[in-house]
C-alpha cells in the first residue's frame, strides 16, 4: 500500500460520506484489534 501523508490522508478522508467513514472506523476496529 502507498505511504500516504497526514496531509492527504486527512483529504482523503474529507472526501468520504458519513456512512463510509463509519466503514472505515470499523475496518480499522477489527484490523488493529481495537
């Protein structure tokens, strides 16, 4: 995976719908064990 920056990944993630950040928390929830 591309080493994204802060700066864009904070783009990224501006550009994301509600429901699709919510995919991503929980995504990263079961990736990380959190």
């Amino acid at each position: 995976m591309a080493k994204l920056t802060t700066a864009e990944f904070i783009e990224a993630i501006k550009e994301l719908s509600v429901l699709e950040l919510n995919e991503l928390v929980k995504a990263c929830e079961e990736e990380f064990g959190v």
